[in-house]
C-alpha cells in the first residue's frame, strides 16, 4: 500500500510518546482506506515497534469522532481486561501524543494516531482451517460481549447508515442511472444480479434486533491470531465501532472467512461457501455472546451471511460505477472484480442457506 507523499509521518511520529529514536517507517498491511506505517524505535534493549496511522478523510470527514470512540473503546477494554493473562496484547491500547492528546492533528488537518505492535500475532487473509475460524469468531464475539458493558453516552455513528443495506441499494441505483464513467454497458450482469435480490435488502432492519455496540468490519485479518498457538488475540481496526446490529458482524465474519478465496480474487469457481469453516464460525461466536445474544439475533445469524456479502458486492460495483471514489484500487475493473466475487458468494450461500439454519439452531440449544 503507498503512503500519500503530500502526508509526512515522520513529522507525525515525532509528535507522539514513543519509546526511544524514530530509527524506520515502512508501509505496513493492505488496507483499502488509511494509510498504516509500522514504526521501529531503538530502544536501549530490543527494537520497539508501533502502528502509525493516518485516518482517510474522505471516508471519515470527523476523525475527532472516530477518535473519541475509539478513546472510550479502548479505555474500556482496558479496564475489563486489566489483570487477566496476556492482558495487554488482547486490546489495542492508545499511545498518547506529546500535547497529551490521544491523537495528533497536523499543519494540513491530517489526523494521526498510535498503538502499541501486537508482538507475535498476526492478521490472515484467508482462514487455511476450521480452527483459525472458530478462534476468530471467538475473538469477535468477546469483544461484542466486553463492550456490551460501555457505560453512556452513546458513541458516534463514525459513518451513518453504514450498514443501512436499502439504503446501500438505493445509492446503487442512482450510480446505474447516472453512470457518470460510462462504465454500466461492461457491469450488466452484475447490474442485473444485484437488481433481482432487492426484496432481501431490508429483513434485518426491519426485524427490531436491539442495537449494540459493534465492530463494523469484521473481516478475518482484523483479528490477530497468536502465532505459537493460533489464538484469536486481539479485535484491530477500530474506525468503525459504533452502534448497530450484532448481525452485522456476523454476516462479516462468514463473508470474509469460509471462502478460500480472496476478496478481489478473478477466478471465481475458487469461490465457495465453506460449510466446516461456516459450523466453526457458528461455534466460536456462540461460544463467546451465549451471555447476551438473543433467539432473535440467532435466529439471523445464516442470512446474515448472505445480506452482507451482498452488501458489500453492490458497495464495491457502486463505486465501480461511480469512478472508484472509495475503496483503493490497484488495477484497472478492481472493485468490478471484488463485486463478482462477492456475487458468487452469495450465491454459494444461497445453494446452503437451509443447512446454515439448521446448523445455528442445533448449536444454539447445545
């Protein structure tokens, strides 16, 4: 992933209370919206190391809102996990700027912010076993359950609507009808896919789930899993935490781990729905939210999948559409691409869903 060159994180690191001397700063991860620096510090021991981050404006316009809502997650998760085994590794923690603010602001408006490196964990593209998806769920899970417990006020929705899936459907429309890039002659099948699953758009939002506090973007390398014993360590990338739907990050979870293919992946008969990383999902995430998921919520937890998946397909072939405005591309037709695979996934969901229920349902009463 390239860093911006108008951005200077070496000027931002300077700005925060790291641990010894600035000595690196390379590019880190392949995120499609911040940019992400590992930071190494010379220590009088063994090198330290951060995560730097620059937070994309385009998509988060109020990064002072982003920030205060990961300040109080963090914080909380902190205070839960204090005193518990390899605490320290299970949450992402704040490094603090030199002013004493949680974040730094520089000259250009450009907003940055810290943590600590999760030594010997690391985020996966794909899931390679039922294992690594059980441990993800889990993790995802017991970190719904932990900030179940955020005292109020309620924190700010950093993206409105984000998982409003009509509302998703809607801004597809309007990109098809404008078609401002003259782009919808080489998109029709998948123009004509997404059209023909209108109907399914608005059962979540209409089923009166309670809202929560969720994670937003579940996807499976934003959980490190440790690597000596391939547990789910720490919940990262933390923009989007904000009031929603349990189901949400669900749907997430099962869109992002039981295919072995990646998400912009062109060759789409490696597309499938997984049904062993599917139960394993079920029984990790079960697992961890028995305390306070209700039948309703369980109820969805199949369909969700699918929801999701669609949502995320007509997200990635409205920005096709539109000129590829949101999500970071790195070649010609790239979010095209990442529509058809997710099209396919949804329709290997589809061909399983009746077993996806039957399956939820048997582990929920075990």
């Amino acid at each position: 992933m390239a860093v911006n060159e108008a951005r200077d994180p070496r000027a931002a690191a300077s700005h925060f209370q790291f641990q010894g001397e600035v000595v690196a700063l390379e590019p880190y991860g392949n995120g499609h919206i911040n940019d992400t620096l590992l930071v190494t510090c010379r220590t009088g021991a063994a090198p330290a190391h951060y995560i730097l981050q620059n937070i994309n404006r385009s998509v988060f316009p109020s990064p002072a809102i982003v920030m205060q809502n990961i300040e109080r997650v963090t914080a909380h998760l902190g205070r839960q996990l204090a005193g518990t085994p390899d605490g320290a590794r299970r949450a992402l923690t704040l490094i603090p700027a030199r002013d004493g603010k949680n974040w730094h602001v520089d000259g250009q408006g450009e907003t940055w912010r810290a943590y600590p490196f999760v030594e010997d964990a690391h985020g996966h593209e794909t899931a390679t076993s039922a294992e690594q998806a059980y441990q993800a769920a889990h993790a995802f899970g017991r970190f719904q359950h932990l900030v179940s417990s955020l005292p109020a006020p309620r924190l700010h929705e950093t993206i409105p609507d984000f998982h409003h899936t009509p509302k998703r459907f809607a801004a597809l429309e309007r990109a098809i009808a404008a078609d401002p890039m003259n782009r919808a002659r080489l998109a029709r099948p998948e123009i004509e896919f997404a059209l023909a699953r209108q109907s399914i758009t608005g059962v979540l939002i209409e089923a009166n789930l309670p809202e929560r506090i969720t994670h937003n973007d579940t996807k499976f390398n934003n959980v490190l899993l440790d690597d000596a014993s391939g547990e789910g360590v720490c919940v990262v990338d933390l923009d989007t935490v904000m009031p929603g739907l349990v189901l949400y990050d669900f749907g997430d979870m099962v869109r992002t781990t039981t295919s072995p293919a990646e998400e912009d992946e062109r060759d789409l008969s490696k597309v499938t729905m997984q049904f062993p990383l599917f139960e394993s999902l079920v029984r990790g995430y079960i697992d961890s939210t028995r305390a306070f998921l209700t039948a309703a919520e369980r109820q969805f937890l199949a369909f969700s999948g699918k929801l999701i998946t669609f949502e995320i397909g007509i997200r990635f072939l409205t920005d096709y559409l539109n000129g590829d405005t949101y999500f970071k591309i790195h070649r010609e037709g790239h979010n095209l691409d990442r529509s058809r695979t997710q099209f396919k996934l949804v329709e290997s969901i589809e061909q399983q869903e009746e077993k996806m229920n039957r399956l939820v349902e048997s582990v929920a009463v075990a």
